[in-house]
C-alpha cells in the first residue's frame, strides 16, 4: 500500500506527548495492517488472497486476521459485512 492523499493533522497528542503521524503522500503502509489497506485486501480477487495467505502467512497472523485459511477468510467476509452496513446506514 502507498499513501497517495493526506488530510489532518501531522501529529496528534497522547498522553500528553506530541506522537507523529506516518502518512504522508509516498509513505509505504503495510498491507495487513490498517483500515484502509485491510478493506481494499478485503476486496481483492479469490486468487489474489488466496496467494497473500499462502505467502504472507506469518505477518497475517500477526496481524490478528487469522492463523488458517479459514479464519482469514472469515476475518475478511467480516470487513466487507461491516463495510456494507456502513454505506447503508450513511
């Protein structure tokens, strides 16, 4: 993933501490991490998912969206579910 728009702000507070925020045009985002890039893997072709998951195992799994074939998928189905709810309910 690659970020090509950015709006807001370049840093936030937390816990008092001024924290940068990475996402400026050109900044590199993981692709199983972050919303924007798990919904745009949620939608990609069967065959382009199924060779992530084959090829991406560990860094799936540790990005918590599952350790099998199926609880990828599941985690997956789940993203465009909630996207849909979403768009109706806007």
């Amino acid at each position: 993933m690659l970020c090509v728009y950015k709006v807001g702000a370049d840093e936030i507070m937390r816990a008092g501490t001024p924290m940068l925020i990475q996402r400026g045009r050109g900044t590199s985002l993981p692709l199983f991490r972050g919303a924007g890039s798990q919904i745009i893997l949620a939608y990609m072709l069967p065959h382009q998912i199924k060779s992530l998951f084959i090829t991406k195992l560990d860094e799936i799994a540790g990005s918590g969206l599952g350790r099998t074939w199926k609880d990828f998928r599941t985690s997956l189905s789940t993203m465009r579910k909630q996207a849909m709810h979403k768009c109706w309910d806007a």
